[in-house]
C-alpha cells in the first residue's frame, strides 16, 4: 500500500512539474509593475513592458526574474500596449494618443506624439508591429455600447496616419464560434492586446472583458477561440509571442493585488 502510494506522489509530482515547465510558468511583478497593461519582447529573454500609470518602458529580464532598465518617456497618463519596431517604441492611451519614443534604449530618446483619430465611444488598447505589412497594427474596443465592428487597423510608420478603414475585417461566421453566440458577436470584440505570430502569420487578439484568445488569419477568418481566463489567466491584458512559439501573457494586479507575466504553450 505504501509503495503504491508513493508510486501516485510520485506521478503527481512528475506530472505537476511537466505542466510548469512544459506548459505554464508564472512571474509575479514587483509592485511598480502590478497595473501592467502591455508587453513586447526585446530578445528571447527580456520584454519591454508598461504599466496604466506612468510613462515608463519597463524592461524585465524573464531570466533573472527582475526588472533591469526603466526607460521614461511621458508623465501620468493611461498606457494600455506597447510595440516594438527595431530601435523604436510605440506606446498607445485609452484615448487614442500614440507615442513614438526614438531609439529608447539609447538613454536620449526622443518622443512624439499622434492623434489615433479614434472613432466615436471607442478606445485603444492593442498593438503590435506588423513585420509582414512593416506597419502597426490596431484594434479598437467600446465597454458600453456595441457600435465597434471587428476590424483591424493599421498605423503607416513613413506617413504617421492611421487608416481610414480596417485593413482586416473579422468574419464571426466561424465553426471555431458557437453557433448562439455568432450573433453576438460585436460583444465578443474588446480588443485588449494583439500580436502577430512569427511563424504562421496569424494574428492573435485578446480580451480582458470575456477573457478570450483569437486567432485569426491575415483574411480575417476567426480561426480558433480559446477561453484562457479559465485555463491560464484571468482579465489578459498584453500578449506576445516568442521565436519558439510560446505565448507570453500578462495581466495586472486587479484581481489578486498581484501583476503577472505566464508564458503558456498553445
């Protein structure tokens, strides 16, 4: 009976630590980073992040589990997401501002800002930089009313404009939707993050109202909706994706007083 006791602790163990290392691995913030609102990997092991308060790139060292650089670039505000396009940073505001901070590793960056031109009762949270397009992606979200049609748009690095129209347009009319909830379907779009993975192209959304993970191809097609807020974290709120293929995942510290970053394996 012992033996075989042992023999089940030992499984579980083995189990437990498959699922942490193969699956899912968490790293708690320290507290100037528990309202994390947006992250974008530098290298293989460090992401850039920022927080809803303060004009500040935060880079985390995944490795030494520690942040190693703070990087300022505004004052007070509302930073909701954050992407990187070789020595330059974008950061965008809950209402529609868009800041473009100049080599931001350099010590001296220089920063500008643009009007996102956002259409009427929306907000921006998502963002990402598009290497297929060489231009920035971004989705809009409206809490309150569903008037936000499921679309992507894109920011134009050489004119600074934002386009007129989305350049994706989401088709909900998916197998990967249940069928009751295809009507609904401007309720399911609350854009708080995207990004666009490095292998397949597709771009993967999430949504901090009803915790969800899109993935969508570069026709718009709604390929695969994942509920991550109960498999691995509740209210996402910036997602990258690494060389490997692995998600990384944040949300901030709303729901335990605690940030968090997980890096979980689709």
């Amino acid at each position: 009976m012992k033996f075989i006791l042992a023999c089940i602790i030992s499984a579980a163990l083995i189990v437990g630590l498959y699922l942490f290392q193969g699956e899912k691995r968490e790293w708690i913030m320290p507290k100037e980073l528990n309202e994390i609102s947006g992250i974008a990997f530098v290298n293989d092991h460090t992401l850039a992040c920022v927080q809803d308060e303060n004009g500040i790139i935060f880079l985390y060292d995944l490795q030494k589990s520690e942040i190693t650089q703070r990087i300022s670039f505004a004052g007070k505000g509302d930073f909701e997401g954050i992407a990187l396009k070789g020595k330059d940073a974008y950061i965008v505001t809950g209402d529609g501002v868009l800041y473009e901070v100049h080599n931001f590793l350099s010590g001296e960056p220089e920063v500008s800002l643009y009007s996102l031109s956002l259409p009427n009762e929306a907000e921006s949270e998502a963002i990402c930089y598009d290497s297929i397009s060489g231009k920035l992606l971004l989705a809009f979200k409206n809490h309150e009313k569903d008037e936000i049609n499921p679309g992507v748009f894109a920011f134009d690095l050489k004119t600074k404009t934002v386009s007129d129209t989305a350049i994706l347009q989401v088709n909900f009319r998916s197998p990967a939707l249940r069928k009751k909830d295809r009507d609904k379907y401007k309720k399911l779009w609350q854009p708080a993050d995207l990004t666009v993975d490095p292998a397949s192209g597709r771009i993967f959304m999430i949504d901090a109202i009803n915790g969800h993970l899109m993935e969508i191809s570069r026709e718009g097609r709604l390929e695969k909706l994942t509920d991550i807020a109960r498999k691995v974290i509740r209210h996402p709120e910036g997602i990258a994706i690494a060389a490997d293929g692995s998600i990384y995942l944040c949300n901030d510290g709303n729901n335990d007083g605690k940030g968090k970053i997980v890096k979980w394996k689709n």
